[in-house]
C-alpha cells in the first residue's frame, strides 16, 4: 500500500524510512536511522569497545538492543583470543547486556540471533560483521559495519546510512534435486560478479521461493556481500511468518514486529530473472565466490578437506543433506571431513536426529559451533597447496588457512558426495537418490528448545 | 590535509581484507602490531619497504570481504597516507573514513601505473595525477557530509564533537512527517 502522495517504494526504502523518522526515502538520500538491534563478535567487538570507551560515555544507549556473540575464535584458540572473550564478558557485565552467548549456550550470530528470535522483520539491524547482511531473509534491512561504526551506536542508538539502490531478482522455476539457496546465491553472484551489487540492496522475489526454505533463505542473503551489496532481503510471507512466529515462541520472545512489502511500482536499478528450475548444484573455483560454474562441468579434483560448516551453510537442512549422502557411508580415506553445526540449538537438534553419529560413522570429526575453519582461524587451517571444499562463503586467497591453499565453495550435498569420493563431485555421483523436498526443506525449520541465554554471571 | 604526494604501492583487482591483514593476527587490536603483518599474503615486503607519505594505488573493489576494521588501521598503521582505487568495496570505505584515513575514487587511476611511480592526490577536487607517467585522473571526492567525519579526525571525534553540542548526532534528511505505516503489524 502506498499512502498517498508519497513515492511508491521498496521494501528497504519503506524499512529506512521508518527507522528515519521520514515519511519516505530514495536512493542516495542521506538518513540518520534509529537502530533496532546492535550486533558484535569476538573480533570486532573489541575494537568497538575501546573505541567507546574513548568517548568517554558511561553506558550504552539501550543494553536490550545490543547483542554480543563469541564465534570467532571460540572455544579461545590462545591467550590472545582468550583475552578478546574476556573483553566482551566484562562489557556486557558492566553494561547489563542480557543478550551476551556464551560458548555452549549460543554459537554463529547470524543465524542464532534470528533462531533465538532477536532479529525480526522489519528492524534496522546493524552488525559488526560483513555477513550481517543476513537477517535480511527475515524481511529486516540489516548491514555490516566496521567496529567504529558499530561502537558510534552503542553510544546513540543511530547510523547514518545512503538510502541504497535496489536490484531485483525475480526466481522462476521450481529448484531441482540437490539445489538449494546455495546454489542460487553462487549463480547470482557469478552473473553479477563480485562487486556487481556494491552498495545496492538485493531483493529477492519471484515463485520460485515458495520452495525455498529459511534455511536456503538464510543462504541467499549472507552472500549479499560477495556480490559487494550493501544488503540482501526477502519480504516476509507466509514461510518467513511460519518461522518468526515459531522461533519467537519457543525463545519466550513474543513482541510485534513490523512487516513491509515493496510496492508494486517501485524503482529499482535493475532486474535479474534467474531460472532456479535449470540450475544445476554449483561450484565456486578458487579464489573467487564469482567464478561458479555447474558441478557437472567443473574438474574433479582431488581434495584434502572437506567443511561442512559456518553461517552460510551449517543449519538444519543443511546438515540433513549432509547425512543424507553420508548415512551408512564413509568419507574416503584420504579426505579430512569436518562438520560444525551453526548454533548450538542446532547441534542439539542434529543429535537429536541421529546426524551427528552419521557423520562420526562416516568419519567426520564434528565440533562444537563455532567459525573455525571458515576464516581459517583455528579448527582446520589448511597448508601449502591443500585443497578444501566448503559449504562456507569465501575462497579468497589465505582465506582458510595458507596463501596457497585452494577452495571451492558448494552446498552441503556436494561436500557431502566430495568427501565420499575424496574428489570433488556431484551428488549422482554416489548413487544415493535425492531426498523429498519435505525432508530437507520442511518450511520454517523449526526445531527444540531455546538455549539458555542471560548476562554472565557475575565474578566469583 | 588535502593533498598527498608520494610514491605509490601499486596493486590489482579485489584486493580483499582477508590478504591486507589475514585472520591469524586478528587477535591483536594494535595499529603497530597489525601493520607488522600488513598485506603479508598478497605483498610479503610490504611491511618492511613501507616509508610513511606512502600511498596505496590499487584496482577495482578494493577491500573487499571481511568487515574487519583491522584492514584500514594495519594500512594507517604502517604509515600510508592515502588509497585511491578504481572503486571501493562499501563497508571497507566506511571503515578507512571512520578511522581518519582518506581514500578517493578515481576510475582509470591503475592505467599504466607501476609500483614506485609517484603520484599526487587532491582530496577536494578528487583529481589524481600519476607524476612519473605525467597521467591525471579525475576521481570522486568524498561526499560533503563523510568529509567532515575524515576532518574531525573520524567517526569517534565526530560523535564526541555532536554530543558536546548537545546535538546528539544531527538528524540528516528532510521532512519528518508520518513515517509509512507497516503493510501489516502483528501482534
Ligand atoms: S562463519 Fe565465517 S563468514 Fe560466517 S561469521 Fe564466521 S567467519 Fe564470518
């Protein structure tokens, strides 16, 4: 709906607005937007801290709409890392930050903050982390900042933003076997190329999400960035609803929440049709998340390591596909697979299920959520000339490990059907049928318990 | 300041964050130690050849990746005093702003550039100039508003200036009629 005699708009632009206090926005303007959620992590929060408390301000502008999430280099690799989780322990202490997660109770932000039902649709969220651009699967405008950035709204509450351009993408067709929002995000990415959405929001439409589940959803919008966009989102609909909903029920975290559409004649900068029911599964060639170009055709190389892991591709669904190739099988000898649920809410709910012993079975050594081997940080760093395969989102040189290591980025199947057959290859590949739709994608991806969660305790 | 000259550390494409400071010295928060490592896995001698007054020259997305502010405080660290690249990616342009270090944007800038070529840099006008080749360009300079953060010195002096003028920081924008109304509200 357009109120009259304003400009029609975008989701994002109706978001911005909102949050600016204006009755519209377009492109460029420049807005001072009130912040809804504020998010860092273990290597960003720090910085943020320091610089906060170079103003010399006493206290955070609202401590409920601050979330500090330990992910990096959790469990503490070192002294070193050690000391960043003390450093945010002790803010969110002093500061009565409630939403702090401790290691065992918490795991990657971007997909525990929508699981435990802070983020909703509708909200500005800013986050100390590129992949913040995540929540946007669940209809919030939602950006990555650096860490002065972040530690500037810990103090007001506020960010100036440009009002971004939107690009649309409209998705047709019905997703094939083994294709989920994996291998939608990689072949968007490679027809726009790596900065082809700088500073633009990426909006997804089209029939072709009825069939995509959160979790692909979540996919789609934590690539944003490597397509350099400043945003990714969905607008809610029924599945996002099903999942908010239910989300906000079991974390006891019931609240209203704001839902926008964009209008029907809004302006975008362009629009991309993308054909979901031709896709193939994909697969980024090394080092660059654009150069993605259908298993099938791609070289089977040999491989040393395969991930299964962080904030793109470690959910639910994503660990299911994963056990649906390795149940009853074993990785091949000469592959190191690793598997790392997102959160630990999900890890509960893999063992639950019976995954987590597929994947030891299959010879899997499967850790507690953490980033890990994605920023090549700890948990898996590769060496010279290694080769990996990961379900994470960047194959940038160095990226996991030494300068000369290779990866390739791909969905969860395929990693899973690489580490079958010790080279890279497609789910056909192992002889195992694709699973139902229903099996894997069971909308809204609702599962157990929420972990408990609170400020940490105060000092012995 | 408004103009650098200096000679130039001269770099390609998509020059990400991941090899201007790569994750393993992500546990320190240290300009000095953080520019030790500076580039270390895209540019070994980087650290070690750096002069202050230097500038970084480099190709089209420059930054891209991880939103570690890390990045621009290693390349301040070791005493660059200027990036122009063929384009930025966005929140590393933020970060630089943010933390006091200018940046332009200036298309064509890498044509015919080599490594060591002197180059002068007007940050009010955004024009460029490659003095060894005798090439100008004309870039981008920053928009009024992000100038003003890079003069106070960065994000955080300009916030502290705000809230010392009680104005906790300006409201930007136009009108401030009704804001739109959500298309549907949930309870
Ligand atoms: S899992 Fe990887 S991409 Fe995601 S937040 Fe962690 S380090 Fe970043």
């Amino acid at each position: 709906m357009t109120a009259a005699g304003v400009r029609p708009m975008t989701v994002t632009e109706k978001i911005l607005a909102r949050a600016a206090g204006l009755s519209e926005v377009a492109p460029g303007d420049l807005i001072m937007a009130d912040v809804d959620l504020a998010m860092g992590n273990d290597v960003t929060a720090p910085v943020a801290i320091a610089r906060f408390r170079e103003l010399g301000i006493e206290n955070v502008w609202d401590p409920a709409k601050v979330a500090l999430v330990p992910s990096h280099f959790v469990p503490a690799k070192d002294i070193a890392s050690a000391k960043l989780g003390m450093t945010m322990r002790e803010f969110a202490r002093q500061q009565g930050i409630e939403h702090y997660f401790e290691l065992g109770r918490g795991g990657i932000e971007h997909i525990l903050l929508p699981e435990q039902a802070l983020a909703l649709p509708g909200m500005v969220i800013i986050g100390a982390d590129s992949h913040s651009c995540t929540y946007g699967a669940i209809g919030a405008f939602s950006t990555g900042v650096g860490s002065t950035d972040l530690a500037a709204v810990l103090a007001t509450g506020r960010i100036w933003l440009r009002v971004p351009e939107s690009v649309r993408f409209v998705h047709e067709g019905v997703p094939g076997p083994w294709v989920v929002g994996k291998d939608v995000i990689l072949s968007v990415i490679a027809l726009v190329g790596d900065d082809g959405c700088s500073y633009q929001a990426m909006e997804h439409t089209g029939p072709a999400l009825a069939h995509l589940s959160m979790d692909s959803r979540f996919t789609l919008a934590n690539m944003a960035i490597e397509a350099g966009a400043k945003s990714g989102i969905v607008a809610p609909d029924e599945v996002t609803l099903a999942y908010v909903r239910e989300r906000q029920r079991l974390a006891g975290r019931e609240r209203e929440f704001d839902v926008f559409a964009s209008d029907p004649d809004a302006r975008y900068a362009a629009e991309h049709v993308v054909d979901v029911g031709a896709l193939e599964p994909q697969v980024s060639l090394p080092s660059l998340p654009s150069r993605a170009e259908p298993v099938s055709q791609a070289d089977r190389v040999a491989v040393d390591q395969v991930f299964i892991g962080s904030c793109t591709n470690a959910k639910l669904e994503d660990l299911r596909m994963a056990a649906h190739i390795l149940r009853g099988r074993r990785a091949d000898p000469r592959v190191r697979l690793m598997v790392i649920p997102a959160t630990q809410e999900i890890w509960r709910q893999a063992n639950r299920e019976g995954l987590l012993e597929v994947f030891a079975q299959a010879g899997a050594t499967v850790s507690t959520p953490t980033c890990g081997a994605c920023l090549g940080g700890h948990m898996g760093v590769l060496g010279p000339g290694e080769v990996c395969v990961s379900t994470s989102n960047r194959n940038y040189v160095g990226r996991m490990g030494h300068r000369e290591a290779r990866v390739y980025l791909v969905n969860p199947a395929v990693a899973a059907a690489t580490a079958v057959m010790g080279r890279l290859a497609h789910p056909d590949e192992t002889g195992v049928e694709p699973p139902e739709e229903s099996v894997i994608t069971g909308v809204g991806a609702s599962y157990g318990e929420p972990v408990g969660v609170g400020a940490p305790g105060d000092p012995p | 300041m408004t103009s650098f000259e200096g000679r130039a550390f001269v770099y390609g494409e998509n020059v990400d964050t991941d090899v201007i400071i790569p994750a393993r010295h992500l546990t320190s928060i240290e300009a000095d130690e953080l520019a030790r490592h500076c580039m270390e896995d895209l540019d070994p001698s980087f650290a070690s050849t750096v002069r202050p007054g230097d500038l970084v020259v480099a190709g089209r997305n420059f930054g891209s990746g991880s939103s570690r502010e890390h990045a621009p405080i290693a390349i301040k660290g070791a005493g660059i005093a200027c990036i122009v690249a063929e384009s930025f990616a966005r929140i590393f342009f933020r970060n630089a702003v943010n933390v006091g270090l200018p940046i332009v944007e200036c298309p064509g800038v890498t044509d015919g550039a080599e490594p060591g070529d002197v180059f002068r840099v007007d940050l009010d006008s955004g024009s460029v100039e490659n003095a060894t080749r005798g090439l100008t360009f004309e870039g981008t300079p920053l928009p009024p508003f992000m100038r003003d953060i890079l003069d106070a010195g960065g994000l955080m002096p300009w916030v502290a200036r705000s809230l010392k003028a009680g104005d906790a920081p300006v409201r930007v924008g136009v009108a401030r009629d009704e804001p739109p109304q959500a298309d549907w509200r949930l309870d």
